[in-house]
C-alpha cells in the first residue's frame, strides 16, 4: 500500500519582473520520502523550494501539506504553521554566531512557545544524537564546516516537523564532511520518520534519494 502523499504541489507558477522562473510544477511527496530535485544553478531549484516552504508566495498554484492548502493561510498563521511544521537546512547553515550550538538549536522551539526545560533537554538529545555533546557550549565560530551543518540540522529537527527542506546542504563542505551530511539526512529520516526535499545540483546525494527529479528553466522534467 502506498504512502499518504504529504505534499501536492500543483502548477506552481513564479516570475520576477519580466523572468518567469517556474513556468506550471507539479509535485506529490510522499510521508517518509526523500526526494532529491538536480538542476544547473539558475533551473529555479531555489525559487521552489522557498515556496514550498512558504517563505515565498507564487504567482499561481497551490501548495497542501497533509490536506491542508498553505496559500490559503494568512501571514500570521503561515508563520505558525512554517514554524512548527517545515524544517530547513541552508548551504551557510544561518546559525546566530553570537548563540551557542544547544542556544541555536533552541531558538525555534522558544519561538514556537516550547517551555525553556523542554527545549533545552529535546536540543541536548539531538544534539547527543549526532555526537555534539561536547560542542553545546561552543559558537559557530568555533565549530567546523561539518560541525555547524550538523548543528544546523539538529535545529531543524526540534519543533517535530514533518517536512525538511534543504537547499544545497552539502555545497559548502568537503568531500569528508559531504559524505557524512549525506548519511545524517539518512538516518534523519530514518530515525525522526521525516519528509526531505533536497535541491542541489550535487549528484552524490542520489545516492540516499528514494526519488530523483530534475529542473531545467523553470520545470521539472518527466
């Protein structure tokens, strides 16, 4: 029997100016898939993936997450909703450098209203997860590539989202380091039961992909 599709994207249409960057998607993501969409920098990979997340709005087209139609949110509630339910993991990881990795890793979970214990015993066991015991107390600064990529995930990880979106997660780090992100996005689903889409125009990930779908101006290839 099949999965519960997750997400259903449907003609999803985005110009800038005069530039039509999406030009009709159409997606289905099944619960506990992971989906890795290549494409050559500039295909639109990124300009999807923010509106899959919500942090962007398209022209036209719908976006459902487990039934529920995300355009027809407000801006209020689309925060909430972002917050609570879709995780991300960026290519320069966004971490506050003036935080810690354990404070870092807390940040969505305070803004989500997650009691201070809670947040900082759930960030801890994440963190214990992928062996970051001994970095809590350190700032970015002081973590290496692979360390706060780590650190990034585990972040994206603590509200319980059902979804993680990562754009280019592995494009910033060695071949090492690519390696493990690869196996930890694994094991993230494998241990958390989560939906992860990737962009990336870095064909290694096929390797953990369930699925491989590619973009070319504007449109995902059949």
């Amino acid at each position: 029997m099949k999965n519960k599709e997750m997400i259903v994207a449907r003609n999803i249409v985005k110009s800038f100016g005069s530039l039509q960057v999406l030009k009709g998607i159409d997606l289905k993501v099944e619960k506990g898939e992971i989906v890795c969409i290549i494409g050559e920098s500039g295909a639109g990979k990124t300009t999807f993936l923010q509106i899959l997340g919500t942090l962007d709005r398209p022209d036209s087209g719908e976006i459902f997450y487990n039934d529920i139609n995300a355009m027809n949110l407000k801006e209020k509630q689309l925060s909430k909703f972002r917050n609570k339910n879709i995780g991300f993991v960026f290519q320069f990881h966004h971490l506050l450098p003036e935080f810690t990795a354990h404070e870092n890793v807390c940040i969505p979970a305070f803004i989500a209203g997650m009691s201070r214990s809670v947040a900082e015993k759930k960030a801890k066991d994440i963190l214990h997860f992928f062996n970051l015991d001994d970095r809590l107390d350190h700032k970015p600064s002081e973590l290496s590539g692979g360390e706060q990529q780590r650190v990034a995930v585990a972040r994206a990880l603590i509200n319980d989202p059902g979804l993680i979106l990562a754009d280019e997660p592995s494009g910033n780090l060695d071949s090492r380091n690519k390696k493990e992100l690869h196996q930890l996005l694994l094991s993230t689903r494998d241990k958390f039961d989560q939906t992860i889409v990737i962009v990336t125009h870095d064909r290694e990930v096929e390797k953990i992909s369930d699925r491989i779908l590619t973009m070319k101006d504007g449109v995902i290839l059949r």
